[in-house]
C-alpha cells in the first residue's frame, strides 16, 4: 500500500525510521509515495532523506489537499500541529484514504468525537500513532501488569519536568498557545502518559488537577511570545478499578529535571523501561518481561504503529492505540484542566460525553 507524509517536522523523522526499521526486518509495509510540508525547503530535504534510508525519493508536495488529489494512496500519517488535525483528516476521508494520525487525537475532545464520527461515517481507518503503548517494551509493560506481575496496581505515579531555559519547547511556537495545541505540556506530553495510564491499568474515573503558566514569556531569540496554555500541571487520579494516581508534567523546572514512572501493585513495583522489583526481593529485567510477553511485537514504537495501520485496513483488526482509546487519553487530559479551570473534581466521562467543556470553550475561543 502506498502511504503520504503530510508536514516535514520534528517527528517526521523517527516515522521514517519506523518504516526503514520494517524494511530492514522484511517485513511487508507502505511504500512512502509522496510528503508534504507547507515548507519547500523541508519537505525536499525530508525526501531526500526518504530516498537514502528507503530507496525510493517520494514526490514532493506543499499542498497537501493536491497532494490527496494527485496520487493514488491508500493512507496518510498526518504530522501536524493538533488544530489541524481534525480538517486534514476529514479532507483525507472524504478522499477515500485511510488515516494514522499523531497523538493528541486531536486538539480537543469535541473535535476527537468529531473525527471519530467522520471516519465512520466515510467508512475509512483511523489509528493513532502513540508511541508509549506501542512497541515490544510498551506492549510487555501492559500485558504483564494485566497478568497480574505486580498483582492489582494500588498506585501509578509518573512525574517529567525539563526546563525550556525559557525558550521554546521542540524549536516550536505553536506548542504553547491553547488555539494550536489545546493546551500547553499537559496535552503534548501529558497524552502520552495518559494514554499510558488507561492502557496499563484501564479507564480513569475522576481527576483533580492545578495548573499554572509560570514563565509569561518565551522566546527564541528571534521572537517573543506569551504562552496561553499552561507550563506546570499536578494531578492526582483515580481508576476505575480503584487504582491512585499521580501525575505531573511541567516545563519549568529549572537547574535540575526529574523524571520516571512507578507503578506499584499488591506484589511488587514495575519501572516501566527498567525492571519489576517484587516484595520477596526477586528482580526481573525488561528484557525477560519482553521476551515473555511481547517476543511477537516490533521493538521500535513507530514501527509498530506502521503495523497496526497496516493490519487495520487490510485485515479489519482493532488496534492497540486505535482512536478511542486516543479520545480517551485525550479527555483524561482536559478533564485536568476542566478540573483546574472549575476547581472540582471532574470524571473523565463527563469530558468523553461532551457535558462538561468550560476549559475547552476557551480552547475553541482562542481558535478563532
Ligand atoms: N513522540 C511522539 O509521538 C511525538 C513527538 C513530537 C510530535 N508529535 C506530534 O506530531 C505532530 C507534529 O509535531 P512536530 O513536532 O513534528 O511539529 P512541527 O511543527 O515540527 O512540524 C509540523 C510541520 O507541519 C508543517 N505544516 C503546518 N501546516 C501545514 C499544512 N497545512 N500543510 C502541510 N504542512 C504543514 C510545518 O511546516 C512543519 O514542518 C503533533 O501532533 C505532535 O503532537 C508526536
């Protein structure tokens, strides 16, 4: 099947290498046809880059929606920033392609349901591209814990603060305005971790978050900006099941960052990336929680995401990070930031179902 890059940027690249790592193991995958970025710069240079790690230089495009029109795809990853996502998917559905989006879904739960709803309504595939539930590691950590590893999971703590030195996060503007991002590092990482959460350990009831914006200003030396979506956030969370949670993700932590994932259960702790560390003292690797669980699995996340929207348009299969469980991550996130806007906790369903919006009304304000 032949597959289109739509925007050239920061993540473009470790997508390349998925489909260079599936090359190089044999095993079947899209042919890159052609790439897109409104930069013509960028998307020649990306291609060029394609033709030495694929072999074949895929056409070069700067309108994506010529680029839909003019060649014959099966599908399109969309690498572009979250306000985008939604429309280029819709316009690719409506052309009869199938679409792996980036992770957040979308830059906001309403405009998740929406691609949701337009991906059956055209009848096409829609996965999402969320490397911390894909890849050999990623898909271990879940099955074990599911297994009962670490018996039933009491806690998941999960803690990521870097500093920006006060410039701009990824070399990127967009990321710290609510309008293009949703929200500030709490969409754009905080998804991750989310999505992480739900899959390891299933839903999330409620959360209770503060936010803030810390540094009022950034800049990159050649522009100044004041960010709209937050730099610091601190939640804590409660599983359906009856698990705790807490999480936090901030920018602005400066002189020394920290970071790391502990989930602890009624017989022992898992360091996702690390070991399982079990009460009775006994120690067991990552690789011998892979080679056990995940043996059937690629290692590298992006690769694997290349394998799910493969397997889910030819053989109907569901996949791991398919696009409900990324409009779940993505309304566990806004409702830490319903839950800092209202100052109550929020249930997460409330967000899925649309029936609370006040901090995503602010969202859609700063869109227009
Ligand atoms: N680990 C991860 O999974 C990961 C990491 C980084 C980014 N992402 C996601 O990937 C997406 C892109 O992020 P990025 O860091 O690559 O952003 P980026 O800003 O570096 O790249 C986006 C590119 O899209 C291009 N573009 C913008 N509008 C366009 C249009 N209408 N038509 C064609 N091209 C257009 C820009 O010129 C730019 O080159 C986001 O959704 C982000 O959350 C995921």
């Amino acid at each position: 099947m032949k597959i289109g890059f739509i925007g050239c940027g920061v993540i473009s690249t470790a997508h390349l290498e998925g489909l260079e790592a599936l090359k190089k193991a044999n095993q079947e995958t899209f042919h890159l046809a052609a790439v897109c970025d409104l930069n013509a710069e960028r998307a020649e240079a990306f291609a060029e880059n394609a033709h030495k790690r694929l072999g074949k230089r895929p056409v070069v495009y700067t309108d994506y929606l010529r680029m839909i029109e003019e060649e014959p795809l099966d599908a399109v990853s969309v690498l572009l920033n979250h306000d985008l996502h939604h429309t280029v998917a819709e316009n690719c559905f409506a052309a009869g392609i199938h679409v792996q989006m980036q992770k957040p879904l979308a830059i906001s739960p309403y405009y998740g349901r929406k691609m949701l709803q337009d991906a059956d309504k055209y009848k096409k595939v829609l996965t999402v591209s969320e490397p911390s539930v894909l890849g050999a590691e990623n898909v271990a950590l879940a099955r074990a814990v599911k297994d009962g590893v670490i018996g039933s999971v009491y806690m998941m703590l999960d803690y990521a603060t870097v500093s920006l030195n006060r410039t701009f996060f990824a070399g990127t503007a967009w990321r710290h305005f609510k309008g293009t991002a949703g929200a500030g590092w709490i969409n754009d990482h905080g998804v991750h971790r989310t999505h992480m959460f739900t899959e390891v350990n299933g839903p999330i009831q409620e959360v209770f978050a503060y936010t803030d914006i810390f540094e009022k200003e950034l800049s990159d030396g050649k522009s100044t900006i004041r960010p709209t979506g937050e730099d610091s956030s601190v939640t804590v969370f409660r599983f359906e099941n009856g698990g705790l949670g807490h999480w936090m993700c901030s920018t602005a932590a400066h002189g020394e960052k920290m970071g790391g994932v502990w989930i602890y259960g009624s017989k022992g702790c898992f360091r996702p990336g690390r070991h399982v560390a079990l009460e009775d003292g006994t120690t067991i690797p990552m690789v011998d929680i892979v080679s056990q669980y995940a043996a059937d699995i690629v290692q590298d996340p992006f690769a694997h995401s290349y394998v799910e929207l493969w397997d889910a348009i030819l053989n109907r299969k569901t996949p791991i990070a398919s696009a409900q469980k990324g409009l779940e991550a993505l309304s566990t996130v806004f409702a830490a930031l319903e839950s800092a806007t209202i100052g109550q906790p929020v249930r997460v369903k409330d967000i899925l179902n649309g029936e609370r919006h006040a901090y995503e009304d602010t969202v859609m304000e700063e869109m227009k």
